[in-house]
C-alpha cells in the first residue's frame, strides 16, 4: 500500500520533511541536494507545532495499516485462489519507508506482490514516485525476485465515491434542512506545481473526473467547487486556493460550507490541522458555517471498495490482461525523467 505517510511522533517531523523536500517528483527545486535539507531545518519547528497541535502526530499509519488488514482479510473471500493476503504498507517520506518494507518483503520470502497505490488520483509526483522508488530497490537487488503488478488510479470506483458521497450527506445533515440545499460544496485536493501540471501529469484531470463522480452520485443536489490547498513555496501551484475560496465565497454571501477532501482517504496533517483548524478558524473569522466531510478512515464501505478493486485487478492479471493498466504506460508528454520511463518498462514486464 503506497502513500506519502505522515510522521507518527513530533519526532519524525524533520526526517519526514527532509525526505519530502528531496523528492523532485514531488517538488522540483534547483539544486536539491542542498536546498532541500536546508528548507526541512527551516520549517521543521512550524510543522513541529501542527503535529503538536492535532495530537502528537499523524494518524495515517494507523489507517493504512486498519484499512490494508480489513481488506486482506475481505479479499482472502472476493479471491480465494491468491489467499492467504498480507498488506504491507511502503511511505515514501515516514516510517515504514520503502526500504523498510522491501526489506520486510525479503525476509518474508514474499513471491508476487501488488503494488497498490492509495492516491486514488494518479500524479508523478505521488504514484509516480512511489514507483519509481520501489523499481529503484529492485534494481538495486533490495528486493527479492517477486513477479509485480499495479494498481495505479481508481478515482471513480463506485465504491470510493459511495463512501465520499456518505460522507458528504453526514456532514450536509449538521445544517439547518430548510437552507441545506444552498450550502456550497467545496472539493479539496491537494495541489500541484503548474511545472508539474504544465508537463501533462493527469493529476488534475483525474481529481475533476472524481468531483463529478461525486456530484453524479448526490444527483447534483448542491452547487460546488474544486480548489486546491497545501501549496508550499513561491513558486506557481494549482490553483484557486481552498482559503481563498472561502474568502471569496463569504465575500459572495455564502456562509454554509461543506469541506471535503476528495485526493485523501485517512486523516493526516492537510485534513486535521489544515481543513479543521486553519481553514476553520478563518471560516469562523468570516461569519461562516464550516463542517468537514469524514475522511474515509474506518469506512465498511470504503475498505469494502479497496477489497473489490485488488479483485478485481487479480481477476485481470489471471486472464492476461497484463500486469499494469494501459494508462500507466503512457508517460507526460513533457516528461524527461529517464527514471521514470525505465519504471514503466519494468513494471510492466512484472518486474523484470
């Protein structure tokens, strides 16, 4: 189960950040080697203080490791013939880091393998990275010889958009009925780079595709957005930024507000500190009403979708539809990380 992670003690904030700021994946910076640690030094104390603030840390581990147990054992019964499933979880920036795993993978003898992304929107920068690490531990021999395959998007399964629209109808019922249907749904995703963007990463696309998904499924009951938060540095990110969107949507006289994080599935630091605590405060400075939507966490039906969808790509891999999907092969029309195309191939011969 590949994702970014989140430090699990305030502790791990710099190791996290450091990690983070020296992926050009996920942040092109010049001279990276150098900057990036010295930036992770910088902001260390700062994002100390928000993980203080939410609880000493973040809870995504715990989630990916609640969410991959129950599908395991969900998916022993949707496809027998592959149990007994073991979930593994591989951060990219906190513990267990990929290394970590490859090396819990080789002791345990493990023969094939799925690597399943939990970005249900596909990027370079996430998926794409995750990737691109792992096929950099197989090459160098960090892995034992596992016959791989990918689980690489699947932002519009019925099943994660019924558990996000559950989850939006739950937080719709906290106002009042007779102003319901006026309150401003507002989609929050992480942002990218516009270089990242500009390159002809799908990311963008695939967050909308799963925002009108959504809306299909709550029958467009409400007027909504999709903005974009986290943004780090000064340089051009995706946008309009989920707190100017609010800024504006007060200044318009929309006062009722759903925030809902559709590119995440467990809370972490962008939902508990950023969402609730930032964004909410400036909400309330504003005279508006803000609940969030639940992150997907603990969801029956969430976890339920994530068994249906290893299946489902199991059923496939066993009628030789190959061991990626189609999409994956396609690289950005812009792209010129070599790494990047050599995963492609490996991956899908397997891991060869």
């Amino acid at each position: 189960m590949l994702n970014m992670g989140g430090p699990s003690t305030v502790a791990e904030t710099h190791d996290f950040l450091k990690n983070l700021f020296s992926d050009g994946d996920l942040i092109p910076l010049p001279f990276q080697r150098f900057l990036a640690p010295a930036i992770a030094r910088r902001r260390t104390p700062q994002i100390e203080k928000q993980y203080a603030d939410i609880g000493g840390g973040s809870p995504i581990l715990r989630y990916t490791q609640l969410q991959g147990n129950a599908m395991a054992q969900l998916l022993d019964e949707l496809h027998p013939q592959t149990a007994p499933h073991k979930a593994y979880v591989a951060f990219r920036y906190a513990n267990p880091l990929t290394q970590e795993t490859a090396r819990q993978l080789k002791h345990d003898r493990v023969k094939r393998a799925v690597a399943f992304t939990q970005y249900p929107q596909y990027s370079c920068s996430t998926t794409g990275s995750s990737l691109n690490e792992l096929y950099r531990r197989g090459k160098s021999g960090e892995l034992p010889d596992i016959e791989w395959s990918v689980i690489d998007r699947w932002g519009t399964h019925p099943g994660f958009i019924e558990a996000v629209a559950q989850n939006v109808e739950a937080a719709l019922q906290k106002f009042p009925e007779e102003t319901r249907n006026n309150t401003v749904l507002l989609f929050s995703a992480h942002s990218l780079p516009m270089s990242v963007v500009n390159r002809g990463d799908p990311y963008v696309l695939e967050v909308s595709a799963s925002v009108s998904a959504v809306m299909d499924r709550l029958r467009h009951s409400n007027p909504y957005r999709l903005v974009w938060q986290s943004q780090v540095g000064p340089s051009a990110w995706m946008g309009m930024q989920t707190g100017e969107a609010l800024k504006g949507l007060a200044r318009l006289g929309k006062k009722q507000v759903v925030l809902i994080p559709i590119a995440f599935t467990s809370d972490h630091i962008e939902t508990l500190y950023e969402l609730d605590l930032e964004y909410g405060k400036e909400a309330r400075e504003l005279g508006m009403e803000v609940h969030r939507a639940e992150s997907l966490n603990d969801s029956p039906v969430f976890i339920r979708a994530l068994a249906d969808i290893a299946a489902t790509h199991l059923r496939d891999c066993t009628a030789g539809k190959g061991p990626v999907s189609v999409q994956l092969g396609l690289r950005c029309p812009g792209c010129t990380n070599a790494t990047c195309g050599y995963q492609k191939v490996w991956f899908e011969r397997g891991g060869r």
